[in-house]
C-alpha cells in the first residue's frame, strides 16, 4: 500500500511542474501535460472458468469449456495517471459475481462422464483491487499534432480479491468454505489444506481507448485473473468419508455439510455415496475474467 501511495503521490509533484506540452490536444485550445490524470467508472459482464459447469465432454482447457450463459453484471471505479499517453498506472476497485452449476449440462448429459450427474453448483461476491500498468504501443513515436484517438493498449498487474463460494439447499445459501467439503484441514486428508477467502491475483488484458474529447475518453477492456487457488467454486479434488465430517465440524454443521458435498442422489436417489472418488480436477487453478465499458474524466489538460 506505501507503494501504491508514493506512486500517486509522484504522479501528482510530476503534474504540477512546469512541464512543456508534448502537442497540442486535437485544437487549440487545450494541450497536454506529461502527466494527466483519469477518474472514471466502468460496468460490464464478469465470468468464471471452474470445475463446474462447462461443455460437453471430460471438461475442457480455459475458454474452450467457457458457457456465456453463467456470466453476472459487474462494475467498478477507477484512478489513473497517463505519463505522455505511452504508459498508464491505475488504482482500480472491481465489483462483481460468479457462478457455475452442472445442471447447464443436462441437454449434453450422455456425453459429460458424470459432470452432470455429479450436480454441483455454486454463486460467488467478488471485491477486487488492483493496481495495473498499461502500454500503448502507438504513442512510441512522438506526435507533433494530430495524435491517434484510438488507442489499442496491452496490460497488466496484481490484485487482492475476496470470494466466498456459496450453495442451495432447501432454498437456503451456505458457505461452503468453512463446511470444509473436501475435508480440508483433516488430519485424514494433509495434503488438503483449508483455503483462503482474500488472496492475491494477477491481472492481464487487452484494451481499447478512443478520445472523445478534451475530457473524456472510453475504454474497452478484457481482463483476465490469473488465481493461486483451485477453490473459487469450492470444488479441486476427491470425495471423502462423510463420517469425518462429525469429527471436525458441530453436529448442525456435520449434517448440512454432508448432504452438499455429494449431491447425487438429488437426481439418483438411493445412489452409493462415493469415498475417494473425484470430484473436482486440481491440475488447474480457477480464473474469472471482466469485460467492461468504461468512462474516465480527465484532469491536467490545461486550457491554452
């Protein structure tokens, strides 16, 4: 945080020196300082790429297993600051949700390997913060006047997200993290260790900015969260003893927790519960990913 803190800060001594202006802003009556500055909001659509859900099949890599149709609104507030419109730093507060469910595979069933008999599902809040740098490959070269208004532009950065995947039963949510599924902290299960609600997250994306005019400008982006956990969804591994659950959890807990880690029965009743079977595949993390539009304001082009 005293980075993200200094960085601002130098931003602003930067804008406030006399500094020559690189070129006029597309007419003459505002010019650009090397430093500008950009308050803005954004909304769009947020998704996930999980153990749950998908397409037919055994479960695809990344985007080949993506559904649209599990995409939540989400939206979010921004602070940047643009050194000579090559090189953008950004403070960016994310909003959002995810979800996932087999059930959206009952019209492929026959050909998902048990996915859709397995009859997960899961809804997740997202709060994210970041701090991102972008590149706009363009504004390499200097321009004396007439510089592009639109702006293809590469990035990147770090983040600290919370989650807290949730599911139904008998039309009430639960937290499944301290349920602790798939025994998680078991002294049966050590490799399993529980999960972490808040953790950090690595953003990169691609994007689009178009001037509109001397205050504001659009973006269009498509950003990508690279995860440390496979458990966004609360699904990574294998079936447990269900008596376990007694042995860690309180009685009330202990019963809830074994009727949503195995929920087949819901759609095979009287199936066998199943005991270190898989549930979920821990070769990949989860990731979610936001495509927004965004509105920024500037602050620091001057008036001739």
């Amino acid at each position: 945080m005293k980075k993200i803190m200094v960085l601002v800060l130098v931003c602003f001594i930067i804008s406030h020196h006399p500094l020559k202006a690189q070129y006029y802003y597309y007419n003459n009556k505002y010019y650009d300082n090397a430093v500008v500055f950009e308050l803005g909001v954004g909304g769009g659509v947020m998704n996930s790429l999980t153990d749950l859900g998908g397409k037919a099949g055994t479960g695809k890599n990344f985007i080949k297993d993506l559904r649209w149709k599990t995409a939540k609104p989400s939206y979010g507030a921004y602070f940047a600051a643009t050194y000579n419109d090559v090189v953008t730093a950004r403070l960016e507060a994310t909003f959002g949700q995810v979800a996932g469910y087999d059930s959206i595979l009952k019209p492929v069933a026959s050909s998902t390997f048990g996915r859709y008999e397995r009859n997960l599902s899961f809804k997740s809040k997202i709060s994210e913060f970041s701090l991102t740098l972008e590149v706009h490959p363009l504004f390499f070269k200097t321009y004396d006047d007439d510089p592009p208004r639109l702006s293809p532009y590469l990035m990147g950065g770090v983040g600290y997200f919370s989650f807290d995947p949730q599911a139904q039963l008998n039309g009430q949510w639960y937290s499944l993290q301290p349920l602790r599924l798939e025994g998680q902290g078991f002294a049966e299960y050590p490799d399993r260790e529980p999960y972490k609600l808040s953790q950090v997250n690595f953003l990169a994306g691609l994007g689009l900015r178009y001037e509109l005019n001397s205050m504001f400008r659009m973006r269009l982006e498509l950003v990508h969260r690279i995860l440390k956990t496979d458990y966004l969804d609360d699904v990574s591994t294998g079936y447990i003893d269900a008596n376990l659950f007694y042995n860690y959890l309180s009685a009330n807990q202990a019963a809830i927790a074994q009727k949503l880690y195995y929920r087949r029965p819901e759609l095979i009743p009287m199936d066998a519960l199943p005991f270190d079977e898989q549930r979920g595949d821990q070769t990949d993390n989860d990731s979610y990913f936001t495509i927004q539009f965004k509105i920024g304001m500037m602050l620091g082009r001057q008036r001739r």
